[in-house]
C-alpha cells in the first residue's frame, strides 16, 4: 500500500529519494511555478503525474494541509535496533511524544544535526502519517527510523553495552555540557506534559538539564533534540563528514561555544535589559 506524503517540501524529497519507486504524483491544477516546477521534476524521472480537483486532494489529505500537490511513496523502511548501536552513535530516543507535528520537527532536527537516529516506543508514540511527514518537511525520507517494543528496555540495552545514555528534564542534575557525549550517546525526550517517565529516567546513565536563562522552563522536542545534538557534536570534532568534504570545517567545529558557554553570554547580555528580550521575538 503507498504511504501518502503531503506538501511541495515533503514531496520535493519523495522524488529526489525514491524516483521511479514513487507510484504517482497527484496534482491540483494550478498555475503555481513552484506546482509546474515539481511537475516536470517528477516526469523527469519517470514518474507518473495526474492531475486532480481540490476536492478530491482534500480528501485524500484528511485534513492535511496538502499546498496542491499529493505524492503516494514507498512505504518507510524502519531499521532494526542493533543496527543503531555503533560507536559514534549520536541518537534521539522520544519517550511518549504523541503529537505528530511535534514528532515530525523533532526528525527534521534529528536529520539536520546528524543523528545516527530516531527511536521511538510501539506504544505513546505519534503515528507515521501525513502530518508527521509533513512536519518534518521531507527529512523523513533520510531518516533512520526506528520502533521499538520498549523505550525503557533499549535504554537499558544500551547503558549495559557502556552507551552514555541522558534523559533530558528541566530539572536535571546536570547541564548537558557537563557531560562526556563523546563516546556512543542517546539523548532521551519526553512529552511536553509529562516529560521523561520517572522509571525511564532512572534508566537512564544521566539526568541533564539545557542551559535556560530562567525566563522559560522547557522546550518543546523538535528544539530540546537539536540543541542536545549540537552539544554531542560539538564534543566530536573530527566527524567523517567533515574529514571528507570540509577540513576547514574541523578547526570550527572544535572551537564552537558550548551550550552552556553560549547561554552564559545571553544572560550577561540580557540580565537588566527586559527591552532588549522583548524585542527579540521567537520563530
């Protein structure tokens, strides 16, 4: 059965990806450049176009806000657990992260930053449906993306082969930065609501706070997962990929400030300056 992948972005990477694979493309007419330019993209590489009214794009969407254009894509192929566990493992484990849209950011973080993964329980989990698809703004079709029967038991697994494995709480013993990621690390993610489930955290090797400026306790998952990921990154300069294709790269990488470096200077900057703060809308 095709999986249904809504939106110019997430479709975009469906073809880029799967190419001939992908069974067809559905369009709203349109005279959109962006619509055309997808268009002769997909026919390009030989895969069907049809053309469709709103209607029956909404339909198939549910919902979805779908911007014209309805791909139907091979299925996602989920990657089993061990083949996770190497030695620069880098990844992301979602403890009871049910909303899709939330889901779907936190796997575009995850792809942008370079994590080995994404890890997520059979149970409490957002589905893999349009709108995580969408959320994820096509970087889903680069992830590696994997169920798990038990969050709890693969942080176990983990923590016995030596893994660094860290639940992320907002009262956490520790800042982040404080902690060696150098080493194979998973960072662990609970629900806004609820956060880390309290027999999951005791899993876990450490507990590790982001460094705030006190003004907000939390984060939603999608931005706690690429700063937890930039601070692993951060303590691992010498990445293949930046061996391969930027050695420049290297010496930045080594050089960049930590998290909790670089939330120090906020707070000297901020501290006595509410104007400037509010001022400083967020995305």
């Amino acid at each position: 059965m095709a999986r249904v992948v809504v939106g110019i972005q997430p479709v975009r990477e469906v073809v880029h990806v799967h190419g001939v694979r992908v069974e067809r493309l559905l369009f709203e007419r349109s005279e959109n450049p962006r619509l055309q330019a997808l268009a002769r993209l997909a026919r390009d590489q030989g895969i069907l176009v049809e053309i469709g009214s709103r209607l029956q794009l909404d339909q198939i969407a549910r919902g979805v806000h779908h911007q014209g254009v309805i791909a139907f894509a091979p299925e996602l192929r989920l990657v089993p657990f061990p083949s996770l566990l190497t030695d620069d493992a880098a990844l992301v484990m979602l403890d009871g992260v049910t909303d899709p849209h939330n889901f779907g950011a936190t796997i575009r973080s995850a792809v942008a930053l370079g994590s080995g993964g994404v890890v997520f329980g059979a149970n409490q989990a957002a589905p893999l449906t349009a709108a995580t698809f969408r959320a994820s703004a096509g970087a889903v079709e680069h992830a590696r993306l994997c169920r798990v029967p038990s969050i709890r038991a693969a942080v176990e697994d983990m923590v016995s082969r030596g893994m660094t494995v860290v639940s992320l709480e907002a009262d956490g013993e520790r800042l982040l930065g404080d902690i060696d990621l150098r080493g194979p690390a998973a960072v662990v993610i609970g629900s806004e609501d609820k956060g880390v489930g309290r027999a999951l955290r005791k899993s876990c090797s450490a507990r590790a706070r982001l460094p705030m400026s006190g003004r907000l306790d939390s984060l939603n998952a999608s931005v706690a997962a690429a700063l937890a990921l930039y601070e692993i990154r951060r303590q691992r300069p010498a990445l293949e990929v930046l061996r391969a294709t930027r050695p420049n790269a290297m010496q930045a990488a080594s050089s960049a400030p930590s998290l909790n470096d670089a939330f120090s200077a906020e707070q000297q900057e901020t501290r006595g300056g509410d104007e400037q703060i509010e001022d400083d809308d967020g995305e």
